[in-house]
C-alpha cells in the first residue's frame, strides 16, 4: 500500500490508485468537474492540476492531472502552489466566460477569487461545461447515443446530425450526471421526452409508479440477459417485498 504526502498530510493509498483518490482520503480538496467514481478518469477539464515531486527530485516538481495520476510510494503532492492555483484560475475563468449563468462555475469561480470572467462572454446561454461525463456514461452503457461534436467554440454535446438519437433509450443517465443540469428532459406517467425523442413509460405492475422506460427495459434485457419481468416492477417495491421476505424469515418458527 504505497503512502505519500499531500499538503503535508501522510495518507497510505491502495495499489493502482490515483492522486486525486488519495487526496480524498486525506481529506484535501481538489476540484475536479469531469471525474466520476462510476466513469474512467478523463484529464477533461484540468481543474484538479496539482503538483508532484520525489524526495531524490532535488526540489523539482511537475504539473499533472491528480485525476490520472498514479500514486507511488514516496510522491510528494502540492494542490496549493501558485502555479497550480493560477492554473486552475485560467480555466475557470475560460469555463465562466462560457458559461457565466452557471451557478456552479459562478461558486467555483468565486472561491477562486474570480467574479467577472476577463474574456468575452459567451452570447448564447448554456450551462454545458464539456465536461464529457453524459457522453461517456452514455458510451460505458454501451448506447452512444450522444458525442462531443464540433471544436473550438462551437463544441457541444448533440446526437448524430442533431437529430433525434436512434440509439437513445431515455434512461436519463446523461441527465443524472450532469453537474450543471444542462440535459432538458420531461417525463410523465406515460412518456418521457429526451433529446427530440419520446418515449413510452413503463409501469410497475405492483405500484402503477413509472419508473423506466419500455425501451430501457427491453435494451438491458435483451445485453444482459435478465428476464423482461425483472423490469416490471420498480425497485422500491423489489426491495419492499425483500425487506417482507427477510422480515418472515427472521420471525419465522
């Protein structure tokens, strides 16, 4: 178990573990927007750019992304240099100038010393940061419905052709990650409306709630094997009638 030192504090890390894991543990705060306990590290947004050193370094240090970062026995981590700091300030004062609406640029901005962007604002409103996490669930789900598209200043997230995703099957993954609640979406008792695409709900045969849709159900049935049933009832009442079984079980003579 490799253990290193992050602004001073001495953490021990699990093998294979990465710089920004290690600093949570040890409780420093690093910023990072496009990272996910659930995804792959990315490097996407460079907020959590820290500063690493050895010992045997003799005083030299160099600027890495804590979130792809391997841990080594004996690495030194600095998350407050200045310039660490001031790069974190570039990039969230290019993020504000984009999205300058944001609440959540807006507040990480400020603890940042930042209030006014110094570049141009963005005229078009949007909260997407491109911090490719809906892309990347969408793809680690094995759908892809949705991609970064376009470059520079023009770069968006959309589906093929800006038109309504044939692979999309309404499962709101990329909804629920967004950190900025950018991905529009409504869903009622009987349909749910997604990227220009409507959907049919499906309802517990137990409760009447809607809680996926048919074609979620029958993607996840038909990849992984598991019995259409198993999606007709939703999950509070499979853990409902679980928690009965045990309860029975636990009474029982």
């Amino acid at each position: 178990m490799p253990r290193l030192t992050i602004d001073g504090k001495v953490v021990d890390v699990r093998e294979g573990a990465y710089v920004l894991e290690a600093a949570r543990k040890a409780g420093v705060e690093i910023p990072a927007l496009c990272n996910h306990e659930a995804l792959e590290p990315w490097g996407g947004c460079r907020l959590c750019m820290v500063d690493v050193t050895f010992e045997h370094w003799d005083g030299w240090y160099k600027a890495v992304a804590a979130c792809l970062y391997p841990v080594a026995e004996g690495l030194i981590v600095e998350t407050r240099t200045e310039r660490v700091t001031n790069a974190r300030k570039v990039v969230l004062d290019l993020l504000l100038a984009r999205c300058p609406d944001t609440p959540l640029i807006q507040r990480l901005a400020e603890e940042h010393g930042i209030t006014q962007t110094s570049f141009a604002r963005n005229p078009e409103q949007t909260d997407c940061i491109l911090c490719g996490l809906c892309t990347r669930v969408c793809d680690h789900l094995g759908i892809s419905a949705i991609s970064m598209v376009d470059r520079g200043i023009g770069r968006e997230v959309a589906p093929p052709f800006k038109e309504p995703p044939p692979d999309c099957i309404g499962c709101l993954a990329c909804a629920e990650i967004c950190p900025t609640d950018h991905i529009d979406y409504t869903s009622t008792h009987s349909r749910r409306e997604i990227w220009g695409k409507s959907f049919e709900m499906l309802r517990c045969k137990t409760c009447g709630k809607a809680h996926i849709t048919v074609a979620q159900a029958d993607f996840f049935a038909d990849r992984n094997g598991v019995p259409r049933s198993y999606f007709e009832t939703c999950d509070d009442c499979k853990r409902k009638a679980h928690a009965d079984i045990f309860e029975r079980l636990g009474t029982g003579p």
